[in-house]
C-alpha cells in the first residue's frame, strides 16, 4: 500500500491550475465545470460533473502535464463545458481510464510503478 | 423511398439548426460501433446520413420539398442522394467527418485551431549538492540547467518561411480518436503523430527545433539558498523551468538540495551541535576556550568542573537566532611528563580520601 500525500497532490494540483490556466480564455464562451478529485491507493480520480452532455460529445485531450475535457451541452447547442484536470508529476496522464454515469465523467489515473509518495 | 423528415424525426419545416440537432442525436443512437450486434441499427445510421446529407444543403432540400409535396410520395431519383459509392461501410472517420461538418464553426474550430495555441512550459527538476553552512546560514550558488528554450534559428515560430500546415492534422496538431471503453464512446485527442504536435508539415519545419520553437538549452541561474535550508528542501523557482510558447509562461525550476554534512557540525531544527575539546585542567578549574561556529570563531566559557558531555550553550550562534550548543570532550593527555604524572598522582591521593 502506497502512503497518499493529499496535501502534496493537493498543492501540486493547485499549482498546475494556475500554470494551465491560459487554457480557459482558449474559448472565452466556454463554462467551467465542477471538478473534484480523490486520491487513494496507487489511484487519482477525477469527478467530472457535465449536466445536460450526451456522450459521445465529450472530449479528452491528453496533454504533458493535463488533461483538458471539453463537453458540448445538449440543451444549448452553444454552450462548452471545460475542465482542467492537472496531473502530478508521479501519475501516469497518458492511460486516463474513463467512466460515464449520470452526467458524471470519472477520469482514473494510475501513479507510476516505482512512483511512490515523497517523503 | 423513406421520407427524410421522418428519418430525422423533425417537421418539414425545421429549421436548419433543428436538423443538425435532431441528426447528431440520432447518430449517437444508431452509431454502428454502438450496436455492433443490430445491423437494423447500420441501416438507420445509413437513412440518416442520407437524409441530413440532403435536409442540411439547402439547395438540395429546396428541390426535394419540390420533388415531396408534388408527388406525394418522392420518387424521383434526382431528388434523393447521389448514390454514395461508399455508403457500405461506415467507419469511425466516416462517423468523425460528420461531426465536423455539423460541429462545424461553432465547436470543431474551437477545438481544432489552425496552429495549437501557446503551451505552459514544462517544469525542470534537478539536484543540487549545497555545503552545509551555505545552507544553513544561506548563500547563492550558480548551477547550470538545460531545459527548453525559445528556438533562435526561427524565433520560437517552429517553421521556415510561410509553411505548409501539416497534411495528417490539417494544422490542428492533435489527432482525435474515438475510444470505446465498457461499451461507451469517447473521443481522445492526443498529439498528431505526423507533425509531433506542431501543425507543420514535417518538410517546413524549422530543421533546428523540428518545428516546436523549442530547443534545448545550457543556461547558468544564480540561485538563492534560504537561510536554514534543511536536506531534501524543494526549491521552485517559478518561470526558471523549460520556456512556454505561444506567449504563454515558461514552467517551474524545482531544485532539490541535498546538504553535504559537515564532520563538526550537526544541526537540530535551528541549533548547532558541535563537539567542544576541552583541556582536563580547564575542565576541573574553568576557563575559556575557542570554538568554531557557523558565524565565526568564539569563545566559550567553560564552568569549572565540567565533564564530558556537559553542553554549553552560545546564544544566537545557531542557524536564524538558534544557538550553538558546544558538548564538552575533555581532553586527557595520552602522554604524560614527569612533572604532570606527579600532579596527577598527588591529585589521586587527595580525591581518594
Ligand atoms: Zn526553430
Ligand atoms: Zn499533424
């Protein structure tokens, strides 16, 4: 059992936040959606609320450090949900494993074998 | 033939905007990929291509209301579609132009631009061995980092001259996948695996950076060791890391230190140890003697009758107002000359009764 730093992940998530933060003005139209993340084990899960996004409009964009959801509302054709979600450095961003339910995308991050918490 | 506005399930006076919205929902429903057992489904997928391919040209749809409400029943060929050759097989790329062409300006441009926008740049993490009393009482220490820095030959533009956007992403830089994962569909969008990322067509990019405006670089950074620095400190030195491009900032320089140790001293929180030689006779008697701190030389007064591993505390002779805590070693000489054997002796005698 590997040993979670949440305050760690928490500050390094905070961090990235700002960093990638020029990622929201890329559609200044576009709405925030409600993130929350949990850690336990060797996995980092994204909770991803998109009310009103039929599947398959929901798109995952795989970036060094990020990864950027972008979901198009069913009910206002106009209307884009974005999500930042950072990546720590000891979790692997490339194998994001994804589950759909109820308007909720839960995103799961695996930490890198050998990956452990520091400290 | 189907009457096309049924298919779609809209009124024959829907507006374009209701077409699209009607199709696109349609097609996530009977998306062969999503019912791979029902080949009903590919034949409904078909229906509705066909007839958003004519409801959303106008000047097709104009002609096929014509062909509708003089006929009844539209059986004219010239009002349908033109037969499309490759209407057999309806691939996820089939699947993904249609999207296009309904997201169209709205979404699909706001998602893939003509050239990726600026990146955030990456962070550089590396180690730093730093002398102990550098780092306890702080310093500056000049450290040599490679990263990533804006490319001189094309100034960061990643191409030569005006470039041709690469063929593979159409300039976009990513390539989007649809996923399927336990039966549900996402796309993903990763790099573009022609172009590295970059929207260049690999022929016009800039040979020195292989289009990305970054190349890796040496630079010498002064850094600023705080007072106190303890072993597996993390430093961030935030725009120091690898350059951003597009503009958009540069990333962290994370410096990790690691504190040589020093065999006189050993550190507390913010006190000093060190081991303090004390001769036997200044030990018994008091006196003074030097002593080596962080800050300098100092004198230590040492009360009479001190023995081994008494400690003596110098004030504010630690790391930020912490003291120096000097452990008594008293010192017995290995050789003795006569005279001192026969104080020694004489010493004996008086402390035995
Ligand atoms: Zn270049
Ligand atoms: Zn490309």
């Amino acid at each position: 059992m590997v040993a979670i730093d949440l305050t760690r992940i928490a500050e390094e998530i905070e961090r990235l936040e700002r960093r990638w933060a020029s990622l929201y003005r890329e559609v200044p139209s576009a709405e925030r959606a409600e993130v929350r993340w949990t850690a336990s084990g060797r996995t980092l899960r994204w909770h991803v609320c998109l009310e009103d996004v039929v599947e398959p409009d929901i798109d995952v964009e795989i970036l060094p450090r990020v990864l950027v959801i972008r979901a198009r509302r069913d009910t206002h054709p106009e209307s884009l949900l974005l999500a930042l979600l950072p990546v720590p450095s000891d979790f692997d961003v490339e194998q994001p494993r994804l589950y759909w339910e109820f308007g909720y995308l839960e995103v799961r991050l695996s930490r890198r074998s050998g990956g452990g918490a520091q400290q | 033939m189907s009457n096309y506005y049924e298919v779609l399930g809209v009124s024959p006076d829907a507006s374009p905007e209701e077409i699209k919205k009607a199709y696109r929902r349609k097609a996530i429903k009977y998306h062969p990929d999503k019912n791979p057992d029902s080949p009903d489904a590919e034949e409904r997928f078909k229906d509705l291509s066909q007839a958003f391919e004519v409801l959303s040209n106008p000047a097709r749809r104009r002609e096929y209301d014509a062909a509708r409400t003089g006929r009844r029943e539209g059986r004219r060929a010239s009002a349908g579609p033109r037969q499309p050759s490759e209407a057999k097989s309806w691939s996820v790329e089939d699947f993904l132009s249609h999207f296009g062409d309904i997201f169209g300006s709205d979404f699909g441009e706001s998602f893939h631009r003509a050239r990726p926008r600026g990146r955030p740049g990456f962070d550089i993490e590396t180690s730093l061995d730093v002398d102990f009393r550098v780092a306890a009482l702080g310093g500056k220490v000049r450290v040599a980092v490679s990263g990533e820095a804006s490319c001189p030959s094309c100034d960061g533009r990643g191409m030569q001259g005006s470039a041709a956007v690469c063929p593979t992403c159409g300039g976009s830089g990513r390539r989007t996948q649809r996923t399927e994962r336990q039966g549900q569909f996402y796309s993903v969008t990763r790099a573009c695996p022609t172009c590295q990322g970059t929207g260049i067509a690999p022929g016009e990019q800039c040979p020195a950076c292989h289009g990305r405006g970054l190349t890796e670089r040496t630079r010498q950074i002064t850094i600023t060791i705080p007072e106190g620095t303890g072993d597996g400190t993390t430093l961030r030195l935030s725009g120091q890391g690898g350059a951003g491009t597009g503009g958009v900032p540069a990333g962290d320089l994370l410096v990790r230190i690691q504190v040589r140790p020093d065999p006189r001293f050993h550190r507390k929180a913010n006190d000093i140890y060190a081991d303090v030689s004390v001769p036997v006779a200044t030990a018994a008697l008091g006196g003074e003697v030097a002593v080596e701190t962080l800050h300098g030389r100092a004198k230590l007064k040492i009360p009479p009758g001190s023995s081994s591993g008494k400690q003596l505390r110098l004030k504010g002779q630690g790391i930020r107002g912490g003291d120096h805590i000097a452990r008594v070693l008293v010192a017995v000489p290995t050789r003795l000359s006569k005279e001192q054997r026969d104080l020694f002796e004489q010493l004996a005698r008086l402390t035995s009764d």
